[in-house]
C-alpha cells in the first residue's frame, strides 16, 4: 500500500512518503503475518532536487537505493539521523523503486510515482 501526502514545509513543496518494511517469510508457521506496522518516513522536494528521510532512533543508518523504473537510472547513498539528506533528481510522473535496508538488515519497500 503506497501512502502519499502532499504537505509545505519551510516554504517547499514535499510529498510525504511512507515505506513500509517488506514482507519477511516465516517458516515456522505456515500462517500468514499481517503487515508490518513499522515504517520509514520519506520526504520528497523534486524541485530541489532533494530528498530527506526520517526513521526510529532504534536504526543506526540505512542504506537507500532508488530507481527510475523507466530508465534505469539508480541513486544509492547512506543516510543517518545526523545526515538524513539525498540529493536526487526526481522526474514527475515516472515510477521509482525506493528500497532501504537498515543497519540491522531489514528491508523496508515502496513504488512512487511523483
């Protein structure tokens, strides 16, 4: 599910951007797991070409990868509570895979499209 908000902040225009962490497989039980409840907040100013990210103090860093689902152009960087900034140009109305993968291992993923 791929929850989107558009809010002004400091003056700029941003979308707010919820990922969720992926679906992880038990194999312990063969009942299914309701989705996770923990997510990474996402925030998007594509005229600035900027993208700032906020997560629980309980993760140390995440490694985040984007892809334009059209061209195949990749951003990765690292980001932490005390740099919690990527610098990304974002093209309205193409889809993007944001995958980020915690300190810890887990996997938190979204689609968007701006």
């Amino acid at each position: 599910v791929l929850m989107i908000a558009s809010i002004l902040t400091s003056g700029m225009y941003a979308q707010k951007v919820y990922i969720p962490q992926k679906d992880h497989v038990d194999t312990s039980t063969s009942r299914p797991k309701a989705p996770s409840s923990q997510f990474i907040t996402m925030y998007c100013y594509p005229s600035d070409d900027l993208i700032t990210f906020s997560f629980s103090e309980s993760i140390g860093y995440i490694d985040v990868t984007i892809i334009n689902e059209t061209t195949g152009e990749t951003y990765i960087s690292e980001v932490t509570h005390e740099n919690p900034l990527m610098n990304v140009t974002l093209t309205y109305d193409c889809p993007y895979l944001v995958n980020c993968i915690t300190d810890t291992g887990s996997i938190f993923e979204t689609e968007i499209i701006l």
